[in-house]
C-alpha cells in the first residue's frame, strides 16, 4: 500500500474550474478502491461547498504566517481531504484564481506559494499528523514549488507532477522569488527561473521523479514548439520521465442505461431505442422531427482551442446536406453570433443553444448520432468518451486525447472491430468536411452503424483503469 498526498488547487464537488478538480475529486477516490491511503490537500477557500465543515487540526508555521489544518472528505468516500487555512489568502469570495467579478487575485503567487510550504510540511511530517506520505502526487503550476522544495530536504517522499494544461505556468517577476523568501539555491536556468522570471511550473517540471499530463499523445505534443509554450526543450530533455495517462470518466453520471436527464435509457444491447432520444431533442430544439435523418452534436466551450472556426466553415455546405446539427456551447463572442446567424439562415437544420445546460449536454450526448469535436489541441477532452459511452460517434482531429480515444474507422479496424469514430489530420475544413461525409456513409449502413455504436459502448474508461496506471508509477518511483 502506498499513501499518497494528492495536491491540487481544486477538487470537485468542493469548488471547480476546470477538468483538474474532477481529477482531484475522481481520481483518490479510484487510488482508495485499490487499497491505497490517499490525502487531498487544497486551500480553504470561502467559497468551498458540498462538503462538512473542516474540523481544526493543528497549526502550523511557515514564512512567518500561522496556518491552520483543517480536515474534511470528499462527499460520499471515505477519502480525508486536508483543507490549507489562511484567511488573509483564501478568505475572500471568489474562484481559486480570480475575485468574484473575474479579475485574477493580486497576489496569486503569495497564496499559492504559501499552499505549496504547506504541502512540504505536510508531506516531511513535520505538522505533526502522524502521516508521511511515500509519495506526493502534484498537479499544475500552483503546486509547481512543492517538487522543487522538497529536494531540498533530506529523506524526502517521491514526486509526481501532472500538467493538467501546459498553457498555464505561473510566471512571475524575479522581484516575486525576493518577496516569497524562496531559497536561492533553486534560482538557476535549470531551476525556478525562466527568462529572467520566476516560473512556478518550471519547479515541478525540473524537480519532480515524474512528470505526467492527461495523454499519451499530448505528451509527445508538449514536446515541440507548437504545444510547449517555451518549455519543450526542457519537457525533452526529461522525455524518459514524461508520460501520459488518460482521465477517467464518471460513469455513474454518464451512463445511457440509468440516465434520468435523457427521455430513453439504453445499452449496447437495445441501442436502436436511442433514436427516441433523437426525436426527443428535436422537439425541444425546435428541429424538424425525424428518426432517420443523421444528427451532429457539438458540446464545448467556444474558443480558438475547440476548433469551432472549422465547424463553422462547414456550416453552409452542411446545410445544403439531409442532415441536422445541434450545437450548445459559450465562449468567444464573436463565434457566438457567426453560429446564431447560421441558425437564423437555416432554422430547419442547424440549433445553436448559447449557455451552459448540463440537461441538455446528455440530451444531445444521448440523441445525436456523430459528435463533432475538432479541436487544435486537446490534453485529454471528455466528450469524446461520454459520446462513445453514448454510441454517438465522435469525429475528432488527432490531437491529444483525442488521438489517444478515438479509433478511426478504417478498413482494417472495422474488421477487426475496434473502430469507434471517425479521425482526421490537418485542422483544415476541408478535412473536417471529408469526415463528417465519411461519416454519413456508414451511418447509411444500419447494421454497420449499430456494430460501431457497440465497439464504442463497450470500451473502458473509467476512473479505475486511469488509477492502476498512476498506481503502477507510483511503484515504478
Ligand atoms: P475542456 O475541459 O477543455 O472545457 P473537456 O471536453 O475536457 O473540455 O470537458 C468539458 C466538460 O464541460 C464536458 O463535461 C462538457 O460536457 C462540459 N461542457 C462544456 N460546455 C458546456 C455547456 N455549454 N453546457 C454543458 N456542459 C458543458
């Protein structure tokens, strides 16, 4: 058994961003199933919620601030989350990185390089808790220093890092290392500094025995100029400790058979009754009604990464096709309008649903036979697996975990029954285009199509099968 100190600046249901708090929130629970001890630590934010409150556990003393410990669980598991408590940090309302009108906190670096003291104290037990941990597994720039300020110490737990998206560094200015009274010995060009500037993520890419992110491919990717934002030279250099592993998925809440927000559970077995969900969707979008016409769905932030300029220059020739199109999404303003304008043109084959609406992100998971996602880079992306779970057919350009989920259906693969969806290369229209017509095609083939949907539905991804690959690693160290 190893134990395990899981540190992250989010964790789901307490409070969530992005894709690392499901992470946070899905992946202890996983390591706990296979018999491992595993603390979550996080900051006490005041907007932290669906949790009991923190009971008081001690105090502790780093850079002249007193901070509490509290403790905690995550909802429904018997996995002890740590709470890191400093109002002065964390008090104010607002999100882990921005105050509650979206403007990023002044002092981001303080906070978080007071969280990552913290988790060094934790993690060389010298709060006192009467735990050590074998192996503290960090994630993203804000836990970036914990590597990097444990290999300073002597008998220190291993380390795992995890780029949840290279985008994100954490970069300050030289005064900023002064002013957190970080040790200079870590202020070098293969140490903390980048350019002059300190770089919180550059200390968990440097210092930690491991580094990981959400992919296989994607940790190829990070690797070049295009996806390594400055740090592939590094990234590169540690190529033999970098590797990628896919996040689970929560299968209790994406599950076509138990789904109480679609209007027709199903399985592989009785996929043919998803069509019910097709019609479904179409009298709550508005759409002509019909079970056999082929329905693209679209889910997703609306921003240069989704690839939606794409989708958008499909639009017109896509329209003119016995097709529908129904996408829900918000983001880039501008893409906003130019969809709704093709909605307005072509009220009978294309809806557009500007917002957030979880209901109807299953609707359209459940009802739509090809999902589009072409993204320009992808770490991992869910909605292709919750869309394969679904039997609806993801088409997605070979970029990260796209590449990594998604199995071309190929002459070779359809035979060999391990075709899922649809992949394509250049993130150009016209390859886009190609297809999604390639796609048409075998949907005409109904007996084809059903044998796809099933290939789909029954690959693994759960949380499980994530855990035992980070648990192998952990080993591995
Ligand atoms: P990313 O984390 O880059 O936004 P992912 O595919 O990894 O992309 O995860 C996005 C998650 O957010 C998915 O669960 C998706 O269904 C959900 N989502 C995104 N936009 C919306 C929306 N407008 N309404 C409902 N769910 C959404």
């Amino acid at each position: 058994m190893k134990r395990i100190l899981f540190a992250s600046s989010e964790t789901h249901p307490l409070i969530k961003t992005g894709g690392l708090a499901d992470v946070a929130g899905s992946l202890p629970i996983a390591l706990t199933g296979l018999g491992q001890d595993v603390r979550v630590i996080m900051p006490n934010y005041h907007d932290i919620k669906n949790c009991e409150p923190g009971r008081y556990l001690c105090t502790v003393r780093v850079n002249n601030c007193d901070v509490n410990l509290l403790e905690t669980r995550l909802p429904e598991s018997d996995v002890t989350v740590w709470l890191v408590d400093y109002p002065p940090f964390f008090g104010q309302p607002g999100n882990p990185y921005n105050d509650e009108n979206g403007n990023p906190w002044p002092d981001i670096g303080d906070r978080f390089a007071l969280f990552c003291r913290i988790v060094v104290e934790v993690a060389m037990n010298r709060a006192y808790l009467d735990w050590k941990p074998d192996v503290v597994h960090c994630n993203d720039w804000q836990t970036g220093l914990v590597p990097a300020l444990l290999s300073l110490e002597d008998n220190r737990p291993s380390t795992v890092f995890t780029i949840h998206n290279m985008a994100y560094q954490g970069v300050f200015p030289s005064s900023t290392y002064t002013l957190l009274n970080l040790p200079g010995q870590l202020w070098h060009q293969d140490g903390l500094e980048y350019h002059g500037m300190l770089s919180f993520i550059k200390g968990g890419l440097s210092y930690s025995d491991r580094i990981t992110t959400v992919s296989p491919t994607y940790a190829q990717e990070i690797q070049t100029p295009e996806f390594g934002y400055g740090l592939e030279g590094l990234l590169g250099h540690r190529q033999h400790e970098l590797s990628g592993i896919i996040n689970g998925i929560d299968l209790q809440v994406w599950n076509p058979e138990t789904d109480q927000k679609i209007a027709q559970t199903y399985n592989s077995k009785t996929v043919a009754k998803k069509a019910l969900n097709k019609t479904a969707l179409q009298a709550r979008l508005g759409l002509p009604v019909s079970a056999e016409i082929p329905m693209f769905g679209l889910i997703g932030r609306l921003v240069d990464q989704k690839g939606v300029d794409l989708v958008l220059s499909c639009l017109k020739e896509m329209a003119r096709m016995p097709l529908q199109f129904a996408l829900l999404g918000s983001g880039d303003t501008s893409i906003q309008v130019r969809l709704q304008d093709f909605a307005r043109l072509y009220p009978e084959k294309i809806s557009i649903t500007i917002g957030y609406d979880e209901n109807l992100a299953h609707q359209i998971e459940a009802g739509a036979d090809m999902f589009l996602m072409p993204s320009r880079f992808e770490p991992c992306g869910l909605n292709q697996m919750y869309s394969q779970r679904y039997g609806t057919l993801p088409i997605v350009r070979k970029t990260g975990g796209l590449a990594d989920t998604v199995v071309d259906a190929l002459p070779q693969t359809l035979a060999d029954g391990s075709a899922t969806g649809f992949v394509f290369n250049d993130a150009v229209p016209g390859a886009l285009m190609e297809t999604i017509k390639r796609g048409l095609v075998l949907h005409a083939n109904k007996q084809l199509w059903q044998k796809l949907q099933r290939n789909a539905m029954s690959k693994d991804f759960s949380w499980e099968n994530s855990a035992n690959q980070y648990l192998t690693l952990y080993h591995e160290i």
